[in-house]
C-alpha cells in the first residue's frame, strides 16, 4: 500500500475506492509454475495487505458480494466452498473482519470486466511480465479499455524507444524522489469492501497448499519492515558475508521474496538503508544491488522474450540437441558428483533459497558442463526459488548461461568453489550428510579419496555418494571450443538495433554496438565462408571435437583477444562497457555503467577473493565477483 503509486493516484482521483485482489486458479495446481511455499507466501501476503487496508483511517463502507452485484467468488471457475473445510487457517492467514481488502477467484480479467460494466474505473501498477502474465495485461486492457489505467511508478522506463538512454541518471533521482504515499487524511475517499467468501485460507485449502520446505520467511509487511531493520543494523558485516553459502544465509539481507511480492518496494529499502543504516561499504554494496534489481527488471520490460527465447538468435536453440534426461535428474536431485553443485540444489529444494554465486555456479555448471538447454534449468529455478523474480531469474539465468554475445563468459569450478567457499565442508555437511565423515581435504573431489580413507569414515564413493556424472575439465573445453567459434557471430548480432534493444545494455545501443565493432566478425567473413555458418555453430559433434583452445585449463573467464583498452566513447555518453566485469556478480560485465560510481572493489573485504583459477587475460578482474 506505501510507495505504490496506483494506490495513492486512486484515493488522490476518487470518491471510492475498492481494493481488489483476485485469486487466478491459473497459478495453482498443475498449470501454475510456483512450488507450494512460494504459493503460501503471496496468500500471506494478501492476508497481511487485507488487515493493513482494514486498519486504515478511511471511511469504510461494506457491503455482500451479492447485495453489491459482484458474484465475486465465482467467475469462469467453479465456486468457493462455502465454508473452510480445513478448520482454523494459520495465523498469517488471518482475514480482518470486516475486510479490508475485496478478495475474489477465477479469470481476474472476467471479473474486472465486471466491475468496469458496473462503472468502476480500474488503476493497476504496471509490472514487467512476460508469458501468461503479458497475455493476461493485454486481455485486461482490451476487455477494459479506456477504464484500465496501468500506471508506471515503479522507476522503469517505459514506452520510449531506448529506454536505456540516460537510464542511470533517472534510476537515480527516482530513488532519490519522495515515496508514494496513500493520502488517506487528505481526501474523503470511501473505502469500500465487497464481503466475498474467498479468503487466502479457503484458496490454500482448496490446492491443498502443503508446502514441505524449510526456513522459509513469512509473508507479512510486518516480516518486512523487521528484516530491513535488523538487516540495517548488520549491514556492516554484509561484504563479508555474501559469498560463502553458510553464511550468506543469514548474512545478506534476506530482503528478495519482500521485494518481489511487493511488500516493500525497492525505494523504500534504499532510502530506509540510506537514512538509518551506519555510512559503509556494506550499504554502498546493498543500493547497488538494489539498482541492479532495476536492471534486470528492466531487461524485461525492454523484452519480454527473455522466459522464452535465447536473446542473441546465434544461440537459439543451444544445447538442445544434447538434451540428457539422467543429467537433468542428476542436477535437480543434487546428485552430480560434486558436492558443491549438489548441497546447492539440495539446499535449493529444501529451502527455496540460496546465495548468488551458489544461484550463478549451479546455472553455470548446468549450461557449460552438463551441457543441457538453459530454460530447463531456469524454470526449475522459477519453480523452487521463493523470491523467484522472473525479471531477474530467467535475465540471470541467459547471462549466466552466456547468451548474450558478450565477449567475455565466466565458468565457474565448483571445485574450486569448495576450497574458497566452504573449506571445512561445515554446508556439505549440512546438505549432504553422506559425505559428513569424509575428511574435509577431499571435498573438492570425493572421488579422489583413497580407498582406505573412503573405508574409513564409511564413505564409498560411487555407492553411498555419485561419482561425477561428467569430466569436469573435458566439458569444459567442449564449451570453450564451442563458445569461441560462435562469439564473433553472436558480437556482430548486437549491431542488429533488434537485438541490442532486447539485450537492454545499460550502455544502450552504442554499449552493443561497441561490442559488435570490436568483437564482431564482419558480414564479409561470414560470406566469405572464413566463419563457420550459422547453422553449424549452433553445436555438434564436429564443434566439440575442436581442439581445445590455447589457455591453461583451470582458466575460469576468457576471452583471448585484448579487450583492455577503452571502446570508442563518444563525448557526453556514459562509458561504453568493455565487456568484462569488475562488480560483484551481476550486471553482467556490458551492464556495467547501471552501477558506476556505486561500487568499487576493495582489497579489504571477504568477497574480493576473485576467481583465483581465473587466468589474468589483461580485462578488468572480476575483483568483486561474488
Ligand atoms: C541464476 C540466478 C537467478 C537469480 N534469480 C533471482 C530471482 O529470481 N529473484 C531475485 O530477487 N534475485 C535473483 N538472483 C539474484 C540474487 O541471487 C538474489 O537477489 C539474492 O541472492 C537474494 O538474497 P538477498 O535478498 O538476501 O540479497 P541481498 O544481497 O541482500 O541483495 C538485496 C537485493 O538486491 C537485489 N539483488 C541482489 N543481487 C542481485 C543480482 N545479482 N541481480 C539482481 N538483483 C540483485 C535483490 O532484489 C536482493 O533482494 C538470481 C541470481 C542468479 C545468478
């Protein structure tokens, strides 16, 4: 209800306003994609916005879902059961009464359809979507015409033709600006509640939501506001917390499944930390990733293709030819044959949560090493992740997975990742206790472990623990080898102003086009038959069976040409990104200039241990990785 312009542009236009929220049958049962958890957690959510809205200061009018003429509980679906078959619902599902918000079920643009021939006008946020949630928007305005007003107060640029023009300075003042707030003392708007038989409980009942994860955060506003306060008060101890997955955990903000769902908006969080949190790396570290939320959010709003389509058309399709049931199984069970990956996916599943670089590894090693289609993985993601944000998860997922056309591509070691992350193996223990009793040294490569230690501590590898499903340091070259016949094609596609608008640089069209006039190969290569044809990079047996490029094997990030120097930078433009990284994670390496000036590595912190496999290759080091 704060910082949510909808809401405050309604009470600011109108005598009464009716807050609504429909429950859409489409994200249940086996059309919807969410596990049970996350599911629970937007009911929470609707429980906790229905007793805010019940406890303000408005004049309140109520009135029966009948006796108003809107049969809100049943739409094109068939109707409530009329009483709580359960018994007593959680206490975070806990309605007020009288309500404060309407809640209604079915096909959410029937219904508003309903209330607009009943003469309300209809003020919604406008969100970054894709999918069903795209088709859903554009069926709501089409149904509702002129009467449906999407408004767009959440800092993204929208309908301008380079939203990434001058993106920066507006992310800024936009953070800077006063928040929204729903003027309720300044107008005599009526607060209407329409008494449906829908309740967040009755929902939950009837899909027999049964979530079995663990540690996951409660939906309330209230949840919201202590976790950003407590988070305030560690924020110091952040940088030095975000890496390793143990203590990430508790480290990091937690703040995700509240920004996603809505119950706190980006804008609160950054000005909260700004104004009460101690002035410190760890709070320089947060707002940027706040920024970054913008970014990726961003990216889908700039194309909504991301959930579906590879971004750079070279890449359409990549992997999918490799497509391995038993590898797919093995990544989702947590049961690969190496620890790290296979705590992580655990972990994943059990919880719906894990930390960024774990989140980058996992995605990493899935696309480069097992070798499978991306949007296989990204979907489990979706599914298992409570804070899952389709504008960050799938965006991530084809950064990750190297889709883009960027220059550089970093993969990761997960080995590696044992010694740096988890050297006294204390969260593959917690993840994987058939691996408990092996000695920590061994935990980068169980399968290493002498057979006499293996009888030892009770671990056989291979029986009671997978040997690794695939060698490690063969799929890798696979992929380099492959990577670096395609990368030349893929840079030349960003001149294609199509594809550097869905690849949403926040260098905009001149950060694509610099990548494509240094790393590109040119049209006449191409006709030449100097490159190989598009067709034949999409993968194959002939591309793995390249020998493996020049660099050392335990090279993590690559790119052999000389990507040091500056691109062209014309004068007044924000710097063109070199395509490599220096920032912790994410934005990518070309999405650099969204956080300029927010943050710089510094020597001192936990998380600047870098890739320490990854070979210098004269670029910026990813010093900042996390
Ligand atoms: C493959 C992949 C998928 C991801 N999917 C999601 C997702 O669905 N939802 C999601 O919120 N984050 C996602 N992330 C980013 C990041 O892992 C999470 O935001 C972070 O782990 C959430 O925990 P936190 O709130 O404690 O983070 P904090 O470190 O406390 O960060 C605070 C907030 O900043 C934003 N943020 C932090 N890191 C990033 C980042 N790299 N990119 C964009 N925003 C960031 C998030 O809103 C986060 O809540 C993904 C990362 C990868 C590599």
């Amino acid at each position: 209800m704060e910082d949510q312009e909808a809401v405050s542009r309604a009470i600011a236009d109108s005598d009464a306003i009716c807050p609504l929220f429909v429950f859409d049958p489409s994200f249940y049962a086996d059309s919807g994609l969410a596990c049970d958890a996350r599911i629970q957690f937007l009911e929470e959510a609707v429980a906790s916005l229905d007793r805010l809205y019940a406890a303000t200061p408005a004049p309140a009018t109520h009135v029966s879902a009948t006796s108003g003429g809107h049969e809100l509980e049943a739409t094109t679906e068939s109707a409530m059961p009329a009483s709580d078959p359960g018994g007593t619902p959680p206490d975070t599902l806990q309605c007020a009464d009288p309500p404060g918000l309407t809640i209604g079920y079915g096909d959410p643009v029937d219904l508003l359809a309903r209330f607009v021939d009943q003469g309300w006008n209809v003020v919604t946020m406008a969100t970054p979507t894709s999918r069903y949630g795209q088709r859903r928007d554009e069926r709501a305005r089409e149904a509702c015409g002129d009467a449906m007003t999407f408004v767009s107060g959440d800092g993204l640029v929208r309908d301008a033709e380079w939203p990434r023009s001058d993106w920066q300075p507006q992310i800024t003042d936009w953070l800077a600006a006063s928040q929204h707030a729903p003027g309720w003392d300044d107008h005599d708007t009526v607060r209407v509640a329409i008494q449906t038989s829908v309740t967040p409980a009755l929902v939950d009942r009837r899909f027999d939501i049964m979530p079995t994860k663990t540690k996951v955060p409660v939906g309330t506003h209230r949840a919201a506001t202590t976790t950003l306060r407590e988070f305030a008060d560690r924020i110091r101890s952040y940088p030095g917390n975000i890496s390793a997955p143990q203590d990430a955990r508790d480290g990091t903000s937690g703040l995700s499944p509240y920004l996603n769902f809505g119950l706190l908006s980006v804008r609160q969080a950054h000005q909260y930390v700004d104004e009460n949190a101690p002035s410190c790396r760890g709070a320089e570290m947060f707002e940027s990733r706040l920024v970054w939320n913008l970014h990726y959010n961003q990216k889908l709003v700039d194309w909504p293709g991301w959930t579906e389509k590879a971004v750079n058309p070279v890449f359409e399709g990549q992997n999918e030819d490799r497509h391995d049931d038993s590898l797919i199984t093995a990544w989702k069970q947590g049961r690969t044959g190496f620890p790290m990956v296979d705590a992580s996916m655990r972990c994943l599943r059990k919880t719906g949560w894990l930390n960024f670089r774990m989140r980058a590894m996992c995605a990493s090693f899935f696309t480069h090493i097992l070798h499978q289609p991306w949007w296989i993985g990204a979907d489990w993601y979706h599914h298992h992740l409570i804070d899952s944000d389709v504008g960050i998860n799938y965006t991530q997922w084809q950064s990750q997975a190297g889709l883009i056309g960027k220059p550089s591509q970093r993969v990761y070691n997960p080995r590696k990742q044992v010694r740096d992350q988890d050297p006294d193996g204390e969260w593959i223990a917690e993840w994987i206790p058939e691996l408990a009793a092996l000695p920590s040294e061994f935990l980068d490569r169980p399968e290493k472990a002498p057979l006499a230690v293996q009888d030892e501590c009770g671990v056989q590898i291979g029986e009671t623990y997978p040997r690794p499903v695939v060698d490690f340091e063969a799929r890798r070259e696979q992929f380099w080898s492959r990577y670096e016949r395609q990368r030349p094609v893929a840079a030349r596609e960003l001149r294609r102003q199509k594809i550097a608008k869905r690849a949403s640089f926040s260098g905009g069209y001149n950060a694509a086009r610099a990548i494509a006039a240094k790393h590109g190969d040119s049209e006449d290569d191409a006709t030449k038959g100097t490159q190989v044809a598009l067709d034949e990079l999409s993968g194959g047996e002939a591309a793995n069976a390249d020998p493996p490029p020049s660099e050392s094997s335990t090279t993590d990030t690559r790119d052999p040409r000389d990507t040091s120097a500056d691109l062209d930078r014309s004068p007044g433009q924000t710097p063109i990104p070199s395509g490599t990284g220096e920032t912790a994670g994410e934005p990518s390496p070309d999405d650099r200039t969204a956080v300029e000036g927010q943050q710089q590595p510094d020597s001192g912190d936990d998380d600047t241990s870098a890739e320490a496999d990854a070979e210098p290759t004269g670029q910026t080091r990813f010093g900042d990785f996390e």
